[in-house]
C-alpha cells in the first residue's frame, strides 16, 4: 500500500525562506484554562513575531501519558502547524525548553 506525502513549500517572504514545520508539545495539566491558553499563545506569538505564520493550532485536551513526566501522568497535548524562517528553529526550542508549564515539545520540519 502507498502511502501519500504531504506537499510542502518553501515560502520566500521578505527574503527569508519559511519550511513548514509541525510542533506538537505538552503542557502541564494542572495549569488553568487561561494559562493554557497564554502559552499557547505565546507559542504562536513567537512564530509570528519572528516573521512566521501559522497553519493550524490544535489543541487534543488533557490525556494519559505514556510514562510520568515530572511528576506528571497527564498532559495538555497542542498539536501546531507553521511556516517559519529555519534560523528561528533553535530559539523557539530553547524558548519551550526554559518554559516551566512546556514539560515537553518535539519540533519536526516537514520535508519535500
């Protein structure tokens, strides 16, 4: 059985050239609504700030881990999809990384 690939482009806006890319990252569960949503935001405030824009943002709601994770045997999990400049990449990685409520992320670039 084949499988299909999915398209992707490189866009050149302004001179940068934005890959698709696709996030998902886990939050912590015991956050409220609001602060779900603040980060978020931040996420996609940062993505746009640095020239990106972005594709969709789902948001899969609280579910089971796989193993604990700092305590945690819940997670808020945030799937995101984004355009944005590839010098950026590493940034926004750290930025998550430094988050305390982001117990963790897994940043993919979408490829041809």
């Amino acid at each position: 059985m084949a499988t299909k690939k999915k398209q992707t482009q490189t866009v050149d806006v302004e001179g940068n050239q934005l890959r698709d890319y696709e996030m998902v990252f886990i939050v912590n569960p015991e956050i409220s609504d609001e602060a779900l949503e603040t980060t978020v935001n931040s996420v996609s405030n940062f993505v746009t700030g640095k020239g990106g824009a972005i594709s969709s943002i789902d948001m899969w709601g609280k579910r089971r881990l796989a193993y604990p994770l700092s305590r945690f045997s819940e997670g808020n999990y945030v799937l995101a999809q984004f355009k944005m400049d590839p010098a950026w990449s590493k940034e926004l990685e750290t930025t998550l990384h430094i988050s305390e409520d982001v117990l963790r992320h897994l940043l993919i670039r979408l490829s041809d």
